[in-house]
C-alpha cells in the first residue's frame, strides 16, 4: 500500500492528488460532515456509512428544519457527486417524476416519415426509443452518465399521494426503472439514495423495508450553538450560545410550529446582520419573525414570555 493510501489521499485523472477526503470509516466520513459545516452524531454517520456500503437507501425522518435535506446536499458536495433532487408534492406523478414521451417531437417525426413514404409500422416503432424520451430526475439518476454516482434526494415524500410511494419500490429494491415501450433500464452503477420525510403522514411499510432508516431529532442546546456558529461565522460566541437556548425553550412551549435548526441559523444571521453581540427584549421583538411563522404563535411569545425568555438564557449565558 502506497503513503497515498494510508493517509486516504486519491488522485484524480492525470494523477494531480485529490483533495478530497477519504470517507472509508465511520469516523472518517464523521469529521468530513464537520469540515462541510455539518454536526452529525455517530448514530447519522453510522446510517450513512451503511448506506454506502450495502448500496441501500436511507430514510430520514425527522421535524421540519433539522437538516434532513442538507445531509443529501453535503454529502454530495463531499462525493463530487450530481445532486439530482425530485421535490414531491401532492398529485405528483411518473411523467413528472420518472419519465415522459417528447409527444410534440413524436408527431413531428410522424408527419416527415409520411412526407417521405415511410410511415410503415417498423419505422414508427422508432419513435418509441430513447431519443424521444424526457428523462425526469429519477430516470436521470438511474441512467446517469457520471464517473462518480450521483446523489439522489427524493426530498419530502410524505407530500407525495401514498400511490406514488408504488412508483419507488422497483427503483429503491433494484435500481430499475421499466418502461414499457423499452423495457428494463437498469443502473450501471447505482446512485446513493436518500429519502426524507416530515411525517405528515406515514410511509407505507413496503417501502421502508427497501430502506435503512434514522430519524433526526431537534438537537441539543450545545449542539445547536456550535451548528450557529458553523453556519454562520460571523456570530459571537454570546449570541449563538443566547439564540440556541432562546430557541430551544421555545421548543418546549405549546406552539402551532415550533421552530427548527434552519430557523435559529436564519435568525442568527440577521442578528449579525443587525450588529447584534447578544439578544435584547427589543431586538427580540422585533426579530421573532425569523424564527416563528405563525401569527398564533408570535402573539404567545411577544410581550411578558419573551422577557422572561430573555432574561433566562441571559443569566445562562
């Protein structure tokens, strides 16, 4: 084995070294997260290692704003690998989703092959090939041209009509995608697959049997503070260590939606933007719509219980 090797360093085409990391190891692939700007427990390193290893996709559960959509986005970043991202959302269907004929380049392949003679039935079988098709995203990331697999996010599936979750069992079991008129289109090299969901619903059983799973919890108040502090660099130590805990009581208050991670990064960076070294009562006032988006829910905090927030994580601090 050569020094290369044993301190993970690759090298790309014409043999200039990588200067990306080696993601070999659980703790290895930890502290590349890290470096991305992403403070992942062992427990999503764990689940991501795997999925690379066994080549399965992995299900994120989790509340809305905990990162799950940013773990496909870092680790593509990470790969060097293609983010192909398929948005689901009700009434989403395959011609969206997987494929769809180019009808209007069909007919006029029709109308020239008839201009010519030769709309005989083995000339028109050939508007059903492949240069006819549009290929959606997850067409796209089964059919892929890359040296390096992309990354497929199917990013809040419990959006989508439960029907929809049939479309995904053959893609997500074999890394296939059938098309009648082709036939079976399979994936030379697979894509890695991450799936999420907010559990506005719940995922049939079928499908997470094809998938390993990890949920994601909202994180710990000093697990927060050092995601602030990554995400946005300009943050004093004060405040991000202020806005986490703000943000963390509020999670333990009876609201309409409480707030996420990317909620307390937004929040922080207006702070910073506003010349904020610590919170306030007043700039808390007037800043709570950065990180509450209910009108039910900002009546509830303003006034006495933002005071008391304050002045809580302020003794903290």
């Amino acid at each position: 084995m050569t020094e290369e090797a044993k301190q993970g360093v690759s090298r790309e085409e014409g043999g200039r070294p990588s200067t990306r990391p080696s993601l070999a190891t659980i703790e290895a692939l930890q502290e590349a997260l890290l470096a991305h700007s992403y403070v992942s427990d062992r427990s999503l390193a764990v689940s991501l290692h795997l999925g690379r290893q066994l080549g399965k996709p992995l299900l994120l559960e989790g509340e809305a704003g905990v990162g799950k959509t940013e773990v496909a986005k870092v680790m593509a970043d990470m790969l060097g690998a293609r983010l192909i991202r398929l948005q689901c959302y009700e009434g989403l269907d395959v011609s969206t989703a997987v494929y769809e004929w180019n009808y209007a380049r069909q007919m006029l392949e029709i109308r020239l092959l008839e201009a010519q003679g030769r709309a005989d039935r083995e000339s028109l079988k050939d508007i059903f090939s492949s240069e006819f098709l549009i290929k959606r995203p997850l067409l796209q990331a089964i059919e892929h041209p890359d040296t390096v697999p992309p990354v497929l996010l199917i990013d809040e599936l419990d959006r989508a009509d439960a029907e929809f979750e049939a479309f995904l069992l053959e893609l997500l079991s074999d890394f296939q995608i059938t098309i009648p008129e082709l036939g079976t289109i399979r994936a030379s090299t697979p894509p890695m697959v991450i799936l999420t969901s907010n559990r506005t619903r719940e995922v049939h059983d079928a499908l997470k049997r094809r998938c390993l799973y990890h949920w994601i919890d909202y994180p710990t108040v000093d697990k927060e503070r050092q995601i602030i502090s990554l995400r946005v660099p300009g943050a004093p130590y004060v405040l991000a260590a202020q806005v986490s805990a703000f943000v963390h009581r509020l999670r333990t208050l009876d609201l309409y939606k409480q707030p996420g991670v990317a909620e307390s990064i937004d929040w922080a960076r207006a702070l910073v933007t506003l010349g904020q070294a610590d919170l306030d009562v007043e700039i808390v006032q007037e800043t709570l719509g950065c990180v509450l988006k209910y009108e039910e829910d900002l009546h509830k905090v303003r006034g006495g219980t933002a005071r008391s927030l304050v002045a809580e994580v302020r003794s903290g601090a």
